[in-house]
C-alpha cells in the first residue's frame, strides 16, 4: 500500500494549531466512541451513529441537520481514521498557513458541509448514516490543488519502506480521477463499498472553488523545498 507521509511546506504564515487541533479532537472521540462500543456492544454503537451521522432521510426532512456537524468527527474503524488524518496533517498546515487559523476553521467546516450535502443529494430516502472528515479533508485537497500544484508530495510503499515524491498536481488528479470513476459508478447501480464517493466529490469541488477565491484574497506563499532550503544555507 503506497500512502503520503509528506509534502514541501509554505514559509512563513500561520501555525497550523487549528489543523492539529481537528486531528486531535477526531482522535479523542473515536477513542471514546471506541472505548463505549467495547463495553456496550454494537447495538449502542448502531444507535450512535444513526443520532450523530447525517442520516440522509432525516437531513431532508429539517431533522438532524446538526449531525451535518457531528458527522464529521465520526469514523466507522481505526483504518478509517488514520486514513483521514494522515491527509489531513499531509495537506491542511499549508493552506491554514495560507489563509490564517481563523479563516481555515469555518473554511474546514463548510468544506465537510458541502462534502456531507453532496452525498445526501445523491440518494435522499437513504436511512445509511454518513459519517468521517472525507468531505472537509477533500476540500483541502481541492485547494491544495489550486494554491500548491508544484508541491512535491512523500510517498512511502508501506511493505517495502520505500519512500518516493510525486508532483501534487499528478498525485491529485489521480485522487479526484479515483472518485469520480467510483462516484459515477455507484450512481449507475455499482457497489459503494461503504464509501461516500459523492462526500469526496462534493468537498473537493468546494476546495477548488475555494481555491480560486484564496488566491484573489490572499498573497501566494512560496514553498519551502529542499532547494530553497540549501540556497538559504549557502548565505
């Protein structure tokens, strides 16, 4: 399994206390949503997530419409959140450096918004919790897109320990490339496998739209490479 451990980082700009903050704040209740289904079973946890995921059905109805929020923070297994926040601690510091700490808190938010929408609007009588950080992570990969395409990005073969970079912009175009094949697939009648492709879709193009925006507002930061690293050295 190939996996990103890393990329080129902005120089200067805000420290990412709101990206490691969200990090944390998902690991702290999975571990206590772990802890509780241990001792209560997997009845309790079925009930957990059908209050606090975005059930479609109830969404479209008015009811629920804060679980849009609480959904977010929800992860169905340890894979499901090491996944999450092993992108999210990748990708987010550059664009909360970009935009200050502030600024990324509601733009994380409206991105998991717009990802949680995206899914519902793909099958609106579904009584199938949603939950995961998928749509506000895919939302930090669409702008990362836009702001830093010629970012490199760590890559490591996980059984072999080999360890790699690729453009952002190839590494990304593959990415979004994945979920729409699936995402279309699954509308034609094809098997989800249990992933909101559509969250990932609908977050994404809220990261590029917001992208765009960013890069009007905001000054563009330089990435601090390697080469720009041995260059300052050198003086």
């Amino acid at each position: 399994m190939i996996f990103p451990i890393g990329d080129d980082q902005v120089v200067g700009g805000a420290r990412p206390y709101v990206s490691y903050a969200f990090i944390g704040l998902n690991v702290l209740i999975f571990l206590g949503q772990f802890f509780m289904h241990m001792s209560q079973g997997d009845q309790w946890l079925g009930q957990f997530f059908m209050e606090y995921g975005a059930v479609p059905a109830r969404v479209m109805t008015g009811d629920g419409t804060l679980s849009l929020l609480t959904s977010m923070f929800l992860h169905g297994g340890w894979m499901h959140l090491i996944g999450n926040m092993l992108f999210l601690w990748v990708f987010a510091d550059n664009i909360e450096a970009t935009i200050g700490s502030i600024a990324f808190l509601l733009y994380y938010l409206l991105g998991g918004l717009a990802g949680s929408m995206a899914h519902i609007l793909t099958d609106t009588a579904s009584m199938t919790p949603g939950i995961g950080a998928s749509g506000a992570i895919a939302a930090v990969l669409g702008t990362y897109l836009v702001l830093y395409p010629k970012s490199r990005i760590k890559m490591i073969i996980i059984f072999l320990g080999s360890v790699f970079y690729i453009p952002a912009l190839l590494f990304l175009l593959f990415w979004i490339g994945q979920q729409l094949l699936s995402g279309v697939g699954s509308l034609a009648g094809g098997e989800a496998g249990g992933v909101a492709w559509w969250a990932h879709i609908g977050g994404f193009a809220f990261g590029v739209l917001a992208g765009l925006i960013i890069k009007l507002v905001f000054p563009p930061r330089e990435l601090n490479t390697v080469t720009q690293a041995r260059s300052i050295a050198r003086r």
